[in-house]
C-alpha cells in the first residue's frame, strides 16, 4: 500500500496537466489507500489487544501486574511488525497537516468532479460534486454544478451520493431521530434515538482507536538535551496521545460542513432519547437511560426529580438490573476521567496545552491551581449553548430542487446567516399573470382595514390574500387559473426553501400576502423614511439592546420568510439587512421578476424596505412554520372552494370571520 498523500499529489499533479483518466485514477487511488490504511490499523490493532490478553491471562494475578508493562511494549511492537506486512515504511509515516486538511475538507472530490466532468462521466461528476458540497455547503460555484447536473441528460436523483457516508452514519440516525420526533413516532423516535448513541459511541471509539496506533508527531525539540528533556519529550508524547483521544468527542460531533462541533453531542442524545422513552410508554427504558444520564451531570436537579418521580410510579423499582446505567457508556466515562486527571497533570506540571471538550467534566478531577481559568472556559462554552439556537436557526444549505433556478448570492455573499437569492423561480409570464391577478382584485390600503398604508404616508399599499383570491375566482370576477398559480407559488417558495435550508421538520406555510407598493405622486421630495421600517419576523427587535424578545404580538412561530419579487419597473423598493442596531445595512437585494429572497425569521436576519419612490413595487410575502398549528388555514379553505367545486359563502358571519383572520395574520 503507497502513502495516500504521495498518491493524491500525484493526481493533482495529474489535474493540472489535463491528463484527465490519470488524474481520476489516482485520486481514486488516493481515497482508497486512505480508507483502507485506517482499516489496517484498526485490525491491527484489534490483533494485537486479543494476543495481549491471551498472554495475560495464563498469569498469575501478581505475575500479570509485574509483566503488564512488558506485554504494552510488546503490543506497541505488535501493532508496528502488522502494519508493515500491508504498509511501506514511508506510508506508517504522519501526513501533513496540509494533507490532513485537503481530505478533511473533502478537496480530493473537488478535483473528481471536474475530471469525470471532462471524460463525460457525468454521474460520476454528480456523486464527486454532492459529496464535497456537503462538507462545504457555502461554495456556490459546486451549486451551480449541482443544477447543471441536475439537469443532464442520464443523470437521476441517484446518482446524487454522499460517498463518505460511512463516517456520518449517526448523523443519519440523529436527522430520523428529529424527523420521528415531529411526528410525534415516539416508538420510532426511541429506537432511531437509541441506534444514534450507539453510532456515536462506536464512531468514538474508532476514532480513539486510530489515535493509539496512528504515528504521533514527536512534540518539539526545546533544545533540551539531558535525561530530563527525553522524559519531557516522552511524557509530552503520552499526553499528546491522551489528548487526541479526547478530542474525538468534538470530532464526532462536527457535522460535514459545520465550523463549529455540537456541545454535550452524547448527554444530548441521552436526554432526547429518556423523552422518547417516556412518551413512548417505555418507562424501565426511560429510567436506564436517566441513570445512564445522570453519571455526566449526577447533581442535575430535573434528572433527579423525574428519577424519583419513577420511583414512585414504579413501586421504588429503579434499582433493579434492567435499569442499571448503560455499560458502555459507564466505561466511556471512567476511561475519559482517567486521561482526563492525566492531561491536568500535565498542564499544571509539565506545561502541557489541553482544552477538555467536554461540558460535564467534574471540578474535582481539576487540580485546585487550574480551576479558576477552568471555571471561566466553561461559563464560555454555557453562554456558547445558550446562544447557539439565535445562531443556527435553520439547518445549513443544500441543492435546489427545480430546473431553470439558480443561486444568485448565499450567506457569504450577502454578508450575513442563512439567507439566500434565487432567481428563475418564476418566468416572464407567470410575474404577468399574478400582476394582472393584483391589478384587477388587490384591496385599496393594507387589505384588511382600509389604511392607505401600514408604513408610511407616501405609498399607497394594495393586498390580496389566496382566499380571497379563490373566492373572487369561484364568483367569477377573477381567472381561476391564476388564482391557482397565486396559491402554487406558495407550494413552489416552500419546497425550494425547505431544501435549500435542508428543514429538518415539515415545513407549513404560515401565511401568504400579495402585496403591492406605489408611490404617491408628488408626495416624494426631501422623503427619508422607509417603505417598511427595520425589523425582524419573529421577535420584537430592541436595537439600543441589541435584543430581540420572542413575545406577543411578535410572530413567533415564524421560521423561514420570503420575498418572490415580480418586477423591476420602479425606483428604490430594495430589500436591505442590517445588524441589530437597525441602522448598520449588511446586504442589499435589487428586485426582479423570479427573484426569490428567503432567510431565516429570528434575530440574526433584521430587514426592511427602502422608500417607493416612484412606480409601482409588487411581490409576493410568505412566510413559513415548522409548528402544523399555524399553518395557514385560509390556504386550506380556499383548496376546499376548488375541490369541492362550490360557490364561495358570502354570509355576513363568514366574511367577518376572513377577515378577523386576516387582520391577525397581518398586524406588524
């Protein structure tokens, strides 16, 4: 087996020479000798343990301590004489970090996609391309190689593969786990919930495995060379191993294309899995897993209400052997404390770095010198958690499912989190249609009430709802068929955010509004005012603060917003971000028929509207849940007019009822 990273630069060298088959069997080769490298590792490795205490155990008991020593030099011995029966000499060697990061970051499938594109392997090309944007979800040239794909003659959704998939089976199992929670498969969400603890301890443990027999970089020479400065160097190199273990926590727990890992990733998936548990009627399940809970934060106050509370449903029964903490997991953490007291040690004796990557680390195996600053570094990582739902409100980005859509700017190009433009989302006619749809029924002021404008005084402001839409229909006054395609568009924005943010719950739309802007003639000069003033979909923004307070009349069951623009004949109207000061613009959006704006509702997105100052502006306002309780019903009661084929109910109580729900729908 030839050095994976000797092999790799040799495909890219390969690349840059266009000799495109060369290239593509190489970095094959490359991918292929990496993977199959860990697997000789870890057989060796699993070898060498089993003949070790083979060799223990025909010892006697004080024997084997005196000769337990020996039998880890001779495994160390083992593992080295194995690996070189499959491995050259220069392939046990450490890679460099550069290397480290070209494969971590998927790059060898970068250059595949590109090579398969030019030998008119094209699904081949697609596999490479889906694979490396998953770790690299902001690079919007790979998107627009995805849709191209997409769109080629003998390429399916199939061929849209994940190779690495391997290495993420338990972010498989932990996306069923949230998918069976929504809903409500409480059996389903258990055993999807159970499969993903043990993934992920399975995952870690591979991952520690590899830090004891891959080949440690030696730590640096301080120019010491006495018999103190080896036992330095040794000791520095004990600990440097202690540590890479430890650090697979964080590894396992960073997602493909995340920069940052999830916290507490294994007590969290323990506490959804004792909620599952619990509703799914499993309560002995529920108490296992609470105990097991319980050895990474035993003084947790909810942990030992609701374990008493088990105690008293089941008779004081919450000793007994099928309740007991998970093994697994009690010798996951006694063997994590153990290196845990060592890499202290060395911090406060031998000046050795370490950062536990763990939250649930107990004061007292801490040295007394060590625990303020260790104190500080954990409120740190608490105010990281507390903060993380504001930062991650929506799942990161993904393909966009229709032909013809394209990706004009991403979060890295509007300067700010989960926001994206697309354009192409509806063609020249549809933007005539619903223009025509809005001209001939739009409701003079906001639509509900009257008033010339909800925002300011020089526009007017004309709405129009899908109900209202269905029922002018149903009585004529409007084109049926464009009343269907006003309510279609809601359908068409949902499914491409959804896929776009990868929602990883079903997604509803909360409410749909027509709206149309002009500008009042004359009523322009010395204007400084907006069209829609700063604020924030799902919260009451504070900008002195800087605090966005999730509370009525705030909408706060609102997760996605959009914006599909349906022209461009007027001046000013743009869309614009900003920071929570409301005053500092982080991004700015030009419309135009099919342009598409979709962001997250929270606080990471504040947005507004520049003033109409001429002409008028029309777009189509919708926003969406994941909560099916506020979805919108006038969208199902206009589906009813259309499936039942019945005249609309123009009864006074009705109306009033449209409209109350409309107003509520409305208030901002």
């Amino acid at each position: 087996m030839q050095p994976y990273d000797f092999v790799y630069y040799s495909g890219v060298r390969a690349y840059f020479n266009g000799e495109w088959g060369k290239a593509a069997e190489l970095l094959e080769k490359s991918i292929l000798a990496k993977e199959s490298l860990l697997r000789v590792r870890r057989k060796c490795h699993d070898d060498c343990v089993s003949a070790g205490k083979e060799a223990l155990d025909k010892l006697g008991k004080f024997t084997r301590f005196t000769f337990s020593v020996c039998v880890q030099e001779k495994k160390a011995e083992c593992l080295r004489f194995c690996t070189g029966r499959s491995v050259t000499l220069t392939g046990q060697l450490p890679v460099s970090s550069d290397i480290e990061y070209e494969f971590s970051s998927r790059n060898p499938y970068n250059f595949l996609q590109v090579t398969y594109y030019k030998l008119e392997k094209y699904q081949k090309a697609a596999s490479a391309a889906h694979t490396f944007f998953i770790a690299n979800p902001s690079h919007l040239e790979m998107r627009n190689n995805i849709e191209k794909y997409r769109r080629m003659e003998g390429v399916t959704q199939e061929d849209f593969q994940d190779r690495e998939i391997g290495s993420e089976k338990h972010w498989v199992l932990y996306d069923a786990a949230i998918r069976s929670e929504t809903s409500s498969d409480w059996v389903q969400a258990a055993e999807m919930w159970k499969a993903c603890v043990n993934e992920t301890l399975r995952q870690t443990e591979e991952c520690r495995v590899q830090c004891e027999v891959a080949p440690q970089v030696l730590p640096e020479d301080r120019g010491v060379g006495t018999a103190d400065g080896v036992f330095q160097k040794a000791a520095a190199l004990s600990l440097s191993l202690l540590a890479c273990r430890q650090y697979c926590v964080t590894q396992v727990a960073m997602r493909p294309g995340r920069i940052s890992a999830h916290e507490d990733f294994l007590p969290s998936q323990l506490e959804h899995l004792h909620i599952a548990q619990f509703k799914a009627g499993d309560i002995s399940g529920a108490v296992q897993t609470l105990r097991t809970l319980l050895l990474f934060y035993p003084s947790d106050k909810d942990s030992l209400d609701n374990l008493q509370l088990y105690s008293e449903t089941l008779g004081g029964a919450t000793e007994t052997q099928g309740t007991q903490p998970h093994q697994e997991i009690v010798s996951y953490i006694s063997h994590s404390l153990q290196e845990k007291k060592l890499l202290y040690f060395g911090m406060e004796s031998l000046d050795f770095n370490f950062i536990d990557p763990d939250l649930w680390t107990p004061e007292d195996v801490v040295p007394e010198p060590l625990r303020d600053s260790w104190r500080a570094e954990k409120e740190k990582l608490n105010e990281k958690m507390k903060a993380g739902p504001q930062q991650e409100e929506v799942d990161d980005s993904g393909p966009v499912p229709q032909v013809g859509v394209t990706i004009a700017m991403d979060d890295e190009l509007l300067n700010g989190t989960n926001r994206v433009v697309l354009d192409g989302v509806m063609t020249e006619k549809e933007c005539e249609r619903i223009l025509h749809l809005a001209n001939a029924a739009g409701s003079a002021g906001d639509g509900y009430k009257g008033r010339r404008s909800p925002h300011t005084p020089h526009e007017t402001f004309e709405g129009l709802t899908v109900l209202r839409a269905a029922k002018l229909a149903q009585d004529g006054l409007l084109n049926q068929t464009d009343a269907r395609l006003l309510y279609e568009l809601g359908e068409r924005v949902r499914t491409l955010l959804r896929s776009y943010f990868r929602s990883p719950s079903e997604l509803f739309v909360s409410f749909t509004h027509l709206v149309c802007r002009s500008a009042v003639a004359g009523d322009q000069e010395g204007r400084l005012d907006l069209s829609h003033p700063v604020h924030v979909d799902n919260c009451l923004l504070e900008p002195d603060t800087r605090q966005c307070w999730r509370e009525q009349p705030a909408f706060i069951h609102r997760d996605l917003s959009a914006v599909l623009y349906l022209n461009n004949n007027f001046d000013g109207g743009d869309l614009f971000f900003t920071s929570r000061d409301a005053k500092t613009v982080t991004a700015r959006v030009k419309p135009g028929c099919g342009r598409l704006v979709g962001f997250s509702s929270g606080p990471v997105n504040p947005h507004g509207v520049t003033a109409v100052t001429g002409g008028r502006r029309c777009a189509l306002a919708l926003w969406f849940t994941k909560e099916k309780l506020y979805r919108d019903m006038e969208r199902e009661e206009a589906e009813a007019l259309w499936d039942l084929g019945k005249p609309a109910k123009k009864d006074e109580e009705e109306e009033g009822k449209t409209a109350g729900n409309a107003r509520s729908q409305a208030r901002q």
